[in-house]
C-alpha cells in the first residue's frame, strides 16, 4: 500500500518510522517530512495545511491510505476533503476536530457528556473578564479559546499577570482571533497524564500511556512548551485510573459526539489531571501528542497500519494493540530561547552515531549545504527503550550528550517523577 503522512515534526517521523516497518507498506510518503524521515519516505515539498495540493497529489500517487500528524489539517477539514473524494484517511472531521479547534466548544462537550473537568467562565470582552479577576480565586487559568501552538495558556497566582494576558489576547490579539473569546478556569492540582486512544466513530481502543514535560526548565520552571520530553508507561494512570478514564472521559466523549452529529475517528488525546486519584480533563486534543508520539511509537509492537485502518472501517474494536514490555523516554533538544525567540541555521553534530536501542527523531531540522541544521524550536527527539524508565532515560541522555549544537539545550529531569515513585 501507498501510505501518505501529513506533517513534519517529530511525532510524523516517529509515525513514518513505525508506519515504514508495516510488511504492508510499499511505499511511504511524508508531506513534508523532515531530514529523519528521507531515508525512509519520500519527502514531498507541500505544506501540512496545504489541503488543495495534499488532495491533488494524494490523487495523482493513487495514494491508499492518508495518516494526519497535526491539528492545523484536521481543524482545516482534510479529512473530509480526502473522504468526499474517494480517499482513505485517518483523522477526525472538522467538525469533530472542534475539540481542539475551540476550547469553549470542548467545554460544552464535556460538560453535556457529564465527564469531569474543572469549573469555568466563557469571556468575549475583555472588560468582563477583567473585572471577574476581583472575585475569582487563584491561582487560575486563562486560556484562548482557539489554536495558539501551545502557547494559549496561563496558569497564575498573579492578578496583574493574568490582567496583562488577557489585555494580550484580547486586546493585541497576540493569537489572532483564537484570542477573541477565553475562559477563565480552577485550578486543579495534580498530576498530569496523556491517554491517547484510537477511536472509530463509536468505540476505542487506548494505547499504552504516556506523560509531557510542558514547561521548558527543569522542575517544571518557566513558560509552557509543545513537550521537552515524555516517557510511556506512565505509572500515574495506574490500573483504577485507567478504568476511570475510559468509563468516566472516553466513552462518555465519544458517546456524546456521535450525539452531536459528530462522531470521532482518529486518534483522540486527553490531557488528564490526576487530582486524588479521579482523572480531570484538562484538554482534548485530535491527534497524537508530540513528543509522546515517540516513545509510544517506538514502543507499539505491532502492525500500526492495521490499527489505523480498522479504525476507519469502523471496527477498531477487532484490534487489540500490542506493546513492547518495557519502556521509552524521549528527550527533547530544543534550540536556546524556545519557546521565546530563538536563532536557526546550526549545523548539528553527532547525528550519525550508533546506539542500541535507540532512535533520533528529527522535529526542527532541515539540509543546508549538505549539512543537517537547526530549523524550529524543538529540534530532536532523542527516544531510547529499556528495561525500565530509568534505563531508558539513561539510555537517552547518554545519545543526548553526543549531539552538539550552538546554543542548545535539554531539560536534564525528563521522568523525574516516574523514576522518584519507584
Ligand atoms: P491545556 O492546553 O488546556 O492542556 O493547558 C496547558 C497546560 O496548562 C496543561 O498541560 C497544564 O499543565 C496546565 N493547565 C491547564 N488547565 C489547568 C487547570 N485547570 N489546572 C491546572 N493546570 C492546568
Ligand atoms: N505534548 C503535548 C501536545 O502534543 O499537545
């Protein structure tokens, strides 16, 4: 088969090296791939949100089977583009996509669907929701309504901070529209988890779980990320939580937005906080999480096409995923000022050396006169198995620290938390 996947970061060339090792694939395409996924796909030079040329070019290759990496295709309607034209793809709808494309809109769901998540307000004037900051309690979270790469988000205990985020998106429109309407939430503690399952439109299979580091510093300092890191398993979704999860946030989501008129195929990621062992939604996102994507794509066991395209027949359920028994951890390199501003073009070193047990996913990186250079924020995804998490994080920060480039840097703590429980 002729498989095409959408995008170029590090979760597409984690979905593209799985996907290259189906027996069933003939012949991989990646739009636009990345430096990591050359040698094992043909890159093809289209944007992931150019919907007319991905559409035109899947119908010239004759292309069976279309795979989705980020959101930005999927609010656009790619998948409703591709199936109104005859063509096999893997993704939610945009209508079903609305539940990352809005997160008022998520609200919605979840509140219909009954599934727990924290108290909040709808705002579409800034005034308003200035002046619901003398009564609210902190800390809090602000968030834009609409895609903001990450970036959509403040958790404070500071009124005058949190004065200033909403004057940014609402007022300077720092988002764009995305930043037109926000809600204003609790605060919830705990810890957070990724559970990530694959949905046919009605029933669901999850995949092993897995847990981001969101803020860019060690010991969660500083502002919020993509993911500096993520490991697979996670313990905190031990057995109970996983149970809760699927009864008290899956099913019930899905069951809701086949209500909706909206049913969900793809692969649906719930941003979960653990708060005293009850799962919290926190966000929805509709697609796989980047970088979660790499341990759980270098820990699947099995034939991933054949999951993928259960799915989009409807009967997921006849799948049952296989894992590898033990664990991953990816550790982000990212390039020095990310997630602020940061300089690009570095040539990067030490990308060719072996290590067992081990994989280097490109995210940020592209060829400039014959040489790999830095090109995004998040530049690799260096993911390592092991017995257990922490041989894996071993395992990775050792292939970590034989790549050098100018101004780069990690966050050393990736798995703290799952290696202090053990
Ligand atoms: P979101 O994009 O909604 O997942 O928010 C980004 C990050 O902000 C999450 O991964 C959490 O770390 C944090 N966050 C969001 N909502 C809350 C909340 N209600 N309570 C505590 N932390 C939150
Ligand atoms: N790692 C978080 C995300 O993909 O949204």
């Amino acid at each position: 088969m002729k498989v095409l996947i959408i995008g170029g970061g590090g979760r597409e060339h984690a979905i593209a090296w799985r996907l290259g090792q189906s027996p069933r694939v003939t012949k991989l395409f990646c739009a636009p791939g990345n430096p990591g996924t050359a040698p094992i796909a043909d890159n093809v030079a289209l944007a992931a949100d150019d919907l007319a040329g991905l559409l035109a070019f899947a119908q010239k290759e004759r292309i069976d089977f279309t795979v989705v990496g980020p959101e930005a295709p999927l609010v656009k309607g790619v998948v409703d583009l591709f199936s109104k034209n005859g063509l096999k793809i893997f993704g939610p709808s945009q209508s079903a996509a609305r539940l990352e494309g809005s997160k008022v809109f998520m609200k919605e769901m979840l509140v219909k669907a009954g599934i727990p998540t924290a108290h909040y307000k709808t705002f579409a004037d800034p005034a308003s929701a200035i002046s619901h900051l003398d009564t609210a309690e902190f800390p809090l979270v602000i968030k834009a309504d609409g895609l903001a790469a990450g970036k959509g988000v403040l958790v404070t205990n500071d009124k005058v901070e949190a004065q200033e985020f909403i004057n940014a998106t609402m007022g300077q429109k720092v988002f764009g529209a995305s930043g037109d309407t926000i809600i204003i939430e609790q605060f919830l503690p705990g810890e957070e988890a990724s559970y990530i399952v694959v949905a046919d439109g009605k029933n669901f299979v999850p995949l092993a779980s897995a847990q981001d580091h969101k803020r860019v510093f060690d010991g969660d300092k500083g502002p919020n990320t993509g993911g500096m890191g993520a490991y697979s398993p996670a313990p905190v979704v031990t057995k109970e939580v996983d149970e809760k999860i699927r009864r008290k946030v899956v099913a019930p989501l899905l069951k809701a937005m086949g209500q909706e008129g909206c049913p969900f195929t793809g692969f649906l990621y719930a941003g979960i906080m653990v708060s005293n062992g009850e799962p919290y939604v926190l966000e929805f996102n509709v697609r796989l999480g980047d970088p979660e994507a790499q341990p759980l794509m270098f820990r699947y066991h099995g034939d991933l096409l054949t999951l993928l395209e259960a799915a989009v027949a409807g009967n997921v359920a006849a799948v049952t995923p296989a894992w590898r028994n033990d664990a991953a951890v990816c550790v982000v390199i990212a390039s020095g000022g990310y997630p602020g501003d940061f300089a690009k073009g570095f040539p990067i070193e030490g990308l060719d050396a072996e290590a067992e047990n081990v994989v280097v996913f490109h995210a940020g990186t592209k060829r400039e006169g014959g040489k790999t250079v830095t090109a995004g924020g998040r530049v690799l995804g260096v993911t390592a198995g092991g017995a257990t998490i922490e041989e894996a994080t071993k395992r990775a920060y050792a292939r970590a620290a034989t790549i050098k480039f100018e101004k780069m840097f990690y966050r050393k703590d990736i798995a703290h938390r799952a290696i202090n429980r053990q």
